[in-house]
C-alpha cells in the first residue's frame, strides 16, 4: 500500500461562514473521524492537497496526516493520525475541492475500502477489431491497511471478441477479502456496431432472404399441392 504525507491546521470555526473564508484564503475544510476517538475539524491547503490528489489518494493509498495549530508550529506540537481518503467533495461548476473526509485507522485492524482497476496490454491485443468495454473501475476490498493493493491491474493482451474477465477470475493475495460478487464482468470484449447506414444494408439485405424464403417455401407447398414429383 502507498503511503502520502499531507499536512493540516487544526480549526476552531466551524459553520458555512467559516468554510467560504477559509476557501478564500486558500485552505480546504476537513475532518478526521475514526472509531473510538470524536472527530478533529482540521483545513488543509488547497494547492498542497490538489497536487497530491494528481498523484492519487484513492483505497489503496494510506496517509500520514501531520496535524498542527498552525504552520510555524514545532514538532513537539504536531499530532500524526494514519488515515484513508473517504470522500472528496468538489464544486460542481468551478471543479475544485470543498471539503474532505478522512478516516482514521489503526495499521492492525482490518478495513473496507476501494481500490482502483486498472487494465493493462490494451495495446497487445489481436487485431481483430473487438471493443474493450471496462466495467468495473473500483473493487471493494477488506484487509489490514498494509494488505491493501495500491490497484488491481487486469491483463487484456490476450482477450479476443467474446472473452471476458470476471471479478472471480483475479489471482489476489489470500489475505485480501474481496466483497465484490464474483460473477461481476470487469472487462469484456465485445463486437463492434456496425454504423447506422451499413447496419440499414444488412437489415434490408436480410429482409431480402427472408422473402426470397418465403417465396421458396410457398413454391414448394404449391409443388406439394399439385402431387409433387411424379415416381415412374
């Protein structure tokens, strides 16, 4: 499992009114929660957190939160939580982070949480024209934090049109649980739709041998009808 290190402040304020000064000055409002312990109100700063979302915070990523009263605080004074990223709340028309929430774990105690899927040799496949339909892009998981895979990565190099992977078909570590259903596609290869004009062609041409079938087969009751060969 991957390990990030991000650092907060921790925050008295709290309300809509608090939050919208705290984006303003740069900051992301957050909190850590965990069982067993009451929530921390904590804010981070929005381009240190941006770039380490670029790199990726998902299930499989563990973190190392350094929290402190302010940025100019001592060691002494610094508070470290091992966390999971939760859930990353963005603004819907500008795209940038509001709010975070991590939760705060303990390295010997199993969790549940998702790891990206990732496939990999798309570009060794058989040229034979198929599709690759991606599926599944996380798996639920449940193991202890340093079991957790960073992702799954899925070989497709060798699939043909037809082939299919499914969750039960991963070779994954015994130790790591998986709670997605076994009988789920991840990735499939499909043929691909023919465009609407040659795929209007083949349904004519297909009514074409239909009545051609008809007219054979209503030749042939009359040539029934009417005594059929003659024998000598």
């Amino acid at each position: 499992m991957r390990q990030v290190t991000i650092k907060g402040e921790f925050r008295r304020q709290t309300g809509k009114g608090a939050a919208r000064r705290m984006r303003a000055e740069g900051r992301v409002p957050a909190v850590v929660y965990g069982r067993g312990e009451e929530t921390t109100i904590i804010s981070l700063d929005e381009r240190e957190f941006g770039k380490a979302m670029q790199i990726g915070l998902g299930g499989g990523t563990l973190i190392k939160l350094i929290l402190a009263k302010d940025s100019d605080a001592n060691d002494q004074d610094r508070v470290e939580k091992t966390a999971i990223v939760k859930e990353v709340q963005s603004d819907i028309v500008r795209g940038n982070v509001i709010h975070v929430d991590f939760q705060a774990i303990s390295l010997d105690e199993a969790i549940t949480t998702k790891v990206p899927v990732v496939l990999l040799g798309e570009d060794g496949r058989p040229s034979d024209g198929g599709i690759i339909q991606h599926m599944i892009w996380e798996l639920e998981v449940h193991a202890l934090p340093m079991d957790i895979p960073e992702r799954v990565e899925v070989d497709v190099a060798q699939m043909e049109i037809g082939d299919s992977i499914k969750v039960g078909d991963l070779d994954l570590p015994e130790d790591v649980q998986v709670n997605t259903a076994e009988e789920e596609v991840i990735v499939l290869i499909t043929v691909p739709e023919l465009p609407e004009e040659e795929e209007e062609e083949v349904e004519g041409a297909v009514e074409d041998i239909e009545l051609v079938s008809e007219d054979a087969e209503e030749v042939a009751e009359d040539h029934v009808d009417a005594g059929g060969h003659e024998t000598k």
